[in-house]
C-alpha cells in the first residue's frame, strides 16, 4: 500500500510540475520580445548584451508564453502594455 501511494504521490508532483512548465516562455521567445521592447522603447542601441542574459532568466521565470507572445507581436507601446509582458513606462 505504501508504494502505491508513494507511486501516486510522484505521479502528481510530476503532472503539477509539467503543468506549470508547459506555461513557460523559451529562452529564444523571450529574446525576441525583449528586442522588440527595446526597439519599442528605443532602447535597443543601449543594449551591450551582457545584461539581456538576466533579462532573458527573468522573462522565462515570471512570465506566461502568452505574454510573451504578445510582447512579441507589439507594434506600439500601447500594445506592449497590454501584454502584462514587463512593466513599460508612461508616456510624458
């Protein structure tokens, strides 16, 4: 009885962790949505490549594919806002 449910307890620590990592951006998703808020922001001159490596660690951590993808498809910073992708400036 024990192994069945120490089977049935694995089981379920491995479908919780699949469900919640099937949620998450790829590293290449990420990039891409990161360049295109900086090209957005126009920022994208500033960057010297060592600090998108952090950015990229935190978009995959803290945000949803669906973010992402939209963060990925903005053409303006209004549409960049409504992704919940990053926090993005207001305009002033």
């Amino acid at each position: 009885m024990k192994k069945v449910t120490t089977r049935l307890g694995l089981a379920m620590i491995v479908a919780l962790f699949a469900g919640t990592a099937c949620n998450k951006p790829s590293e290449e998703s990420c990039q891409k949505a990161l360049a295109n808020m900086q090209t957005l922001l126009g920022t994208e001159h500033l960057n010297d490549g060592t600090e998108m490596q952090g950015e990229v660690r935190r978009c995959r951590g803290g945000s949803s594919r669906k973010a992402v993808d939209c963060a990925v498809a903005a053409k303006t910073l209004d549409e960049l806002k409504k992704c919940d992708f990053m926090k993005v400036p207001d305009k002033k």
